[in-house]
C-alpha cells in the first residue's frame, strides 16, 4: 500500500469559528488577517495579525475569529515526529501572545516560506516544501519542545529519569500483551496506588492512556501499511476487543479506523475545515507576505555596522550592571575571599556585594540567647571600607513560622514573633552603628524562602515581609526594602496571582527582585515542565514580559533588580570557565541597558563554593547548589566549571575581563547595536566594548550540562564564524586618533586554552599557577586612525566568542 502520510500539510482558514475538537497531531495556527480567540482546555488566548500558537497532541481546542479571518493552519504528523525524537512524550511551548522568544521570528519567515509556495505543492514544489518543512520542525524542536517526560519539581531527577525510562521500557516491549497497571507494579515493587499517581505526575498520562497511546502508535501504522482486518490490527496491538480499539481510536482521531484507512487510501484531506482559496483569498496571502518581506530588514549574519553621530548622545547609569553575589556573608572572614573580592571591585567597579544568611543562629546567637553581631559587624566594616555597599538577602537561610504551624526541618526556624524581635535587634544595630545615611544606600532583600506561600491571599511570606517593612520604615521611610527572588521563566505562571495579591497588601516593595538562569517552564494538567532555553535574548525578552504583566496589573514598582543572572545554574558548567562566558556577559549588559534597574551577576568567586554549606533555599539557584556536591569536575582541578570571575587560585577568567572591559565604558552612550556599545567623554575621547558572541544549539538545550567536556564545546554553540565590525562615527574632530584595543578570545587571554596546552594537568606546582596567572591576560594592540570630512572609522575581524576594549583619544 502506498504511504500517505505526509509530515506536514497546511490549510486556510477563512470561517469565523470552528466547533470543539481535538487530535493528535500537532497544530499551529497563524493569522494573517483580523483576530481570533483559541481555546486549549480551560484557557483562551487572543491572537492577532502576526501571532501564532502551536497546540499539544489530544488538546481540546477552538477558534473563534472576527469577520474576514485569514490564517493558515499548519498539522504536524504525530507519528511521523515521534519516531524522528525516539519518544511518544511530545510536548511544545510556542505561543507568541503569552511568550517573547528571538527564535519566533525565525518560525514566522519559516512559514512565511512555506505558504508562498501554496500554489506550488506537487512534484519540485513539494521537494522544497518537505524540506522547509524539517527546517520548521528543527526550529521547533530546537527552541520550544518540552520533553512531557522531565519534570523539574522534582529534585530527584536522575532516579526519575531511571524510573520512568523502566515504565516506558516496559510498556513498549509488552504492548502487545494484555498487561495492567498490577503486572508493573510488582515489578518495579510498587503499590497500585503509588505507581498510578507517580505515571501520572511524571508521564503526564494515566497508566491506561499511555499504554493506549503506544498501541495506536503502532496500530496506525498498520492500518496504513498492511492489509490486515480491523479485528486482527486490535489483537495483534493489545487490545482487548476490536471495540476497545475502535472507541480508543475515536477518541483521538475523530472517525472510526475504517473509514481513517479509506480516506488515506484516497489521499483525502482530513476533516478538519479547509479548503482551497479562492483568487481573492490567494491575492490577501500574498499581499500579506509582500508586507512582511518588506518590514523585514536584511541582516548580514557574518558583518555588524555601528553608525552614529558622535554628537549625539543619551547618559547611562554606570552603576546598574555593577554587583556582585558573594556567597554566604561570614565567608567574608575568610583572607583568600577577602583579597579576591577586592580585586573584583577594584579592577571591575563593583559596587554592591551581595550576601546572605547573616541572621543564622550559630553566627549572631550569643550563649544566653541574645543577639551578639561582633562578627557581622567585621564583615560589613569589610564592604563598607573597600568601598562596596551591602546588598542584604534577609531571607536566606531563615524560615518563618506562622502561628501554630510547624517549619520546615531542614532549615533554621523562627516563629513570627521571634522573626520581628531578631528583626528589630538587627536593624536597630546597623542605624546605631553605621547611620541612617549610610544604611539608606544599602538594598535590603527578603527572598522567597521555602516554605513561605506566595500564591495564597495571606501567605506568610507577605506576613513576614509587612514585619520587616513595618521596622524598618518606622524610623526611616526611604530604607529600600524588596523581594522576593522570584525565577524567571520558571515561575512566570505564578506572576500575575503574586502582583495582584501583593497589589491588596499594605506594603508594597521599593523594588522586586527577580533571579536568571535561562530555566522556561509549562505548567500543564497541575505539573510544571521545563528545559533550558537557548533564547540568546532571553533574560530581555522575560523582562519584557514581566514589565507587561505589571502594567496589565496596574502593579507599578520603582525598581527591577535582576539580583542573580547567568545563562546557568550549575556550578559544574565548563563554559562558565571559557571565552565563551566573557561574551556571554559583554552581549547580556549590553541587551540589558534600559531594561532592569539594578542587575547581581551569579557568582563572584570559585572559593564561594567551598564555603557554601548546603546551599540556601529560596535563594541560590536550586540545580546549582545541587551540582556543587555531585558534581561532574573535580574541585581539586584547576578548573571545574564553577561560575565565579576568578579561580579558587586566584586566575582571572574571561568572564572578570568582561566586567574590567564594560568598567571602562564612559557615561555618555553614542550608539548600540547587537554586537557593541560605543561611550563617550563629550572631550575628544571614545570607548567601545564589542562581542562576537554565538548561541547555544538545540544539542545544548538537552544535555546534561555538567558531563560537557571542554574539547566538545565547539558542538553545542551554532556557529563558530567570525565577525566582521564596523564602526563609524560622524560629526568628530578631523585629525589622528589612537586606538588602543584589548581584547580575549580562545586564543588569547583563556585560562581554559592555556590550561589546555598544559595538558589539563589537575594539580600544578606554584610556579606554574603563577604562569597561567601573567598568561591569562587580555592582549593590546596599538595603531592610529586618521579622521576626514568629520568621520571616523574603524574595522575588526572579530574571532568568535571574542570580546574587545577599544580605547580612542584624539591626538592633539
């Protein structure tokens, strides 16, 4: 029998509204014209002109559109898909109302592709189009599939992962057989009860549905491919009765699998409403993709031009993107932290030190239950006299009780009047001894600490935050007080009930902090899945989302801080360690210009990590802390993949270069662009820090991040071409200038390369430490440049996941 299925196939939609239904494949809907409303389970979303939504296989849905819709509607194979990724458990996020992603662009001219050539899908045509169609799909997978079968509210996810590998294993090689949830649950030794709701929560589906879903997989086939009577495809898959089959086969497909068979037979169109255009229809699609081509700027993908009048300029705060987590706050009584972090702020400009678990019990109880902050005192006289401020994280590490009811064990816990009575004795301390002038630079932060509800109308987070609001701004009401740590893009499904919640409350924070570490989530029938996001925007695309949820809201703070960001949250990470992360950090600050008030890079110091003790809930970044103490490197190693600006012996990264490079920028801003910002002093003198920085690939978004090896790195970035920048500046003093340019790249400046040519000798003598120390420096090069007719211009080849100080005076 011929094969029919296709892997996908489009249709327009022009009819307003469309009755409840659902399928397995997948479905993205695109409207070129008017609006319109889809329903997916309980929730509606409003499309409009240029939006598009992907809907999940078995997903009840409907569209509703205004008079005159036009939108195409695009079917993706289930099976045909399934079989390409290895797994039945297929789950998207891709919907442009609720999401901003760089990657939907990319979709949309993929599809914009693909409709053009909807006059044109037989013989050649359809060769293009199949390969248009992988194109998509590889985007898709790329950047918005979540596997339904990792969930990450669990924190045993390596035993899961086992687990639920040993049920699918199971399932598939017994399918054909008449198995029940008891036969596996004696074999994994589980009880009925427990292995339903564990299948449940880590599947996504019921026992039954599931091994329902394998038997129509496989069934389907057969149906397409063979010749076999309905009743021998029901027995030979598993099911009890041909009835069982064709009603399980219904509830999918829509129609019996007789008359699925005849219509494949026939190469019909499914029944899903769509039809083909009429001229009229046909000329709207093509005018609508004239208009996108048209608003659609080329962009040269290997060539970056930077042009702007040097006259012009906008004044920057040179102070948002400087600070810094530096751990637990009594590591700071440590030498070695000590001396580190004042190279960090001397060399850097770090202004903030951020720091955590000051309250604990053992530190600042005394032996007759008082309160005794000698040691505090020692590391806060530090900050203070390196000329750093304290950023204070009053959450970590401490739990609230409320009245009556027990806290969590494996924190330290305080009951609420305790909490206020430490609280008050704490910041009583610091105005008598520090002053309220001083102290009212400072941040104060109270974290989302496990434990303390968010999402319940009197949650005891808001309790404990009104308390600390309620001391401190008795005294002095321009004390800036916030929270609460908040995730970005794992919690954003708890965002809008936290604003309006908060929005009831009597105190409002001065300022809301959020944390990064390029985690997404979907929460989906009560679960939260995830996956890292390769979004090379990211953290300005969540921020952008959080700024319209507020607005929506009406929930207007004064400030956004970002207090802790990275592109991970693993301490294991062996890019954290490369020019790669260097880049990494240019293209972030200067994305992030204009978009977060006050940004705490994650983390300042490898050595942090020795003294971490068991991470603190509700502030360090889960995974992180997890990795600490199973990590894949070797902590004794000169490098392990640890996220700090400097190496526990004291070795500057790529990462510390990239803060030196930005601390030169000066505080006027000329222009910006993706690759580069160019400052100046308004006297003749110019800065520009520039970044040839390279993406993640789709390999990366599902790995095991902690087992990349360093000689790999090259496999999981999308490209590793070279960038050529231009800069030109008009409206300048004719004349030379000298241009003096520092710059990192793998070749030059990576302790990671230098390591490499040391063979990734673990343990090096003190010579040798000290090799790698005067080795792992940025170069410089020198040259000058003649300026004419009032403009200047510049030229580099860029190498990737280079970054570059160019440093311009004019010479007199």
């Amino acid at each position: 029998m011929e094969n029919k299925r296709k892997l996908m196939q489009f249709f327009f939609i022009r009819q307003e509204e469309s009755s409840v239904h659902y399928h397995q494949d997948l479905e993205i809907i695109y409207v070129m014209k008017g609006k319109m409303e889809i329903k997916i389970d309980e929730s509606a979303y409003q499309l409009q002109k240029g939006d598009f939504i992907l809907i999940n296989a078995n997903k009840r849905h409907s569209c509703v559109g205004t008079q005159g819709i036009l939108a195409a509607r695009f079917f993706i194979d289930f099976h045909i898909l399934a079989e390409h990724m290895g797994t039945l458990q297929l789950m998207f996020w891709c919907n442009t109302v609720v999401d901003r992603n760089d990657a939907y662009e990319e979709v949309r001219k993929l599809m914009d592709r693909i409709l053009s050539c909807c006059s044109d899908q037989e013989e050649k045509g359809a060769l293009y189009l199949n390969s248009l169609y992988y194109e998509l799909l590889y985007h898709l997978v790329s950047y918005f599939m979540v596997k339904a079968d990792q969930v990450w509210t669990n924190q045993e996810d390596s035993r899961n992962q086992i687990r639920v590998r040993q049920i699918q294993n199971y399932i598939q090689a017994n399918y054909q057989t008449q198995i029940s949830l008891n036969d596996l649950a004696q074999r994994l030794y589980l009880s009925n009860v427990y292995l339903s709701k564990y299948i449940k929560k880590h599947i996504g589906l019921t026992f039954l549905e599931y091994l329902n879903n394998v038997r129509l997989f496989h069934a389907v086939d057969e149906l397409l491919y063979t010749n076999k009577s309905i009743t021998r495809i029901a027995m030979d898959n598993g099911f009890p009765t041909s009835a069982a089959f064709i009603k399980s086969f219904r509830n999918i497909h829509r129609e019996a699998p007789s008359q699925y068979r005849k219509r494949m037979q026939q190469n019909m169109p499914p029944i899903h409403q769509e039809y083909e255009l009429e001229e009229k229809s046909l000329d709207l699609v093509h005018e609508y993709l004239r208009n996108r081509q048209t608003g659609q700027q080329e962009n040269g993908s290997r060539q970056q031009i930077c042009t702007a009048d040097a006259s012009y300029y906008e004044i920057q705060n040179a102070e948002w993107t400087r600070a810094v987590n530096v751990g637990e706050a009594y590591t700071l009584l440590q030498s070695e932290v000590q001396d580190q972090l004042i190279q960090i702020q001397q060399e850097t400009g770090m202004r903030y030190a951020r720091i955590w678990n000051l309250l604990s019990r053992k530190q600042c109880a005394d032996e007759k239950g008082g309160m005794n902050f000698r040691k505090l005192d020692l590391v806060l006289d530090f900050i203070i006299d390196h000329q750093m401020k304290p950023y204070i994280e009053l959450g970590g590490g401490t739990e609230v009780k409320e009245a009556g009811k027990d806290g969590a064990k494996r924190k330290e816990t305080w009951d609420y009047e305790m909490f206020c009575e430490m609280i008050r004795a704490f910041y009583l301390h610091l105005i008598n001894r520090y002053g309220l002038e001083e102290i009212e630079g400072w941040y104060f932060e109270f974290g989302k600490a496990s434990g303390l509800g968010m999402t319940a109308e009197d949650g005891a987070y808001y309790q404990a935050f009104e308390a600390i609001c309620r001391i401190f701004k008795e005294i002095a009401p321009e004390i800036r007080v916030g929270g609460a740590g908040l995730l970005l893009g794992y919690e954003n499904s708890f965002f809008r009930k936290i604003f309006r919640i908060w929005k009831k409350r009597k105190f409002w924070p001065d300022f809301l902090s959020f944390r990064s570490c390029q985690d997404m989530s979907i929460a989906e029938d009560e679960l939260i899945y995830g996956r890292k996001s390769i979004d090379s925007s990211y953290m300005k695309n969540q921020m952008q989302l959080i700024r319209d949820t507020m607005e929506e809201e009406d929930f207007q703070i004064p400030e956004i801080h970002i207090v802790q960001w990275n592109f991970t949250d693993s301490n294991r990470n062996v890019f954290n360690d490369s020019s790669a992360q260097g880049a990494y950090i240019v293209k972030t600050c200067i994305s992030m210009l204009g978009n977060a008030d006050f940004m705490g890079y994650w983390q300042g110091l490898d050595i942090g990590s020795d003294y971490a003790a068991t991470g603190v809930q509700g502030d360090t970044f889960p995974a992180g802390q997890e990795s600490i103490q199973q990590g894949h490197s070797d902590i004794t190693s000169v490098l392990n993949g640890d996220s700090g600006l400097i190496t526990r012996d004291g070795i500057r990264k790529p990462s510390f270069y990239a803060f030196q490079f930005m601390n030169k920028l000066q505080s006027h801003v000329v222009c910006r662009n993706e690759n580069s910002v160019v400052t100046a002093n308004g006297r003749g003198r110019f800065t520009a820090v520039c970044h040839n920085y390279k993406s993640f690939s789709s390999k990366y978004a599902f790995c095991k991040e902690e087992e990349i090896q360093i000689d790999e790195m090259d496999q999981f970035v999308e490209d590793m071409e070279p960038l050529r920048l231009k800069i030109c500046l008009k409206n300048v003093n004719n004349g030379t200038y000298q241009v003096k340019s520092h710059y990192v790249n793998h070749e030059n400046g990576s302790v990671q390369n230098i390591w490499k040519m040391m063979g990734y000798e673990k343990v090096l003598a003190k010579d040798e430490i000290e090799y790698l120390k005067r080795r792992a420096i940025p170069s410089m090069e020198i040259r000058t440049v003649q300026a004419t007719d009032g403009t200047l211009e510049l030229e580099h080849v860029m190498q990737p996941q280079e970054i570059r100080l160019l440093d311009i005076w004019y010479r007199y």
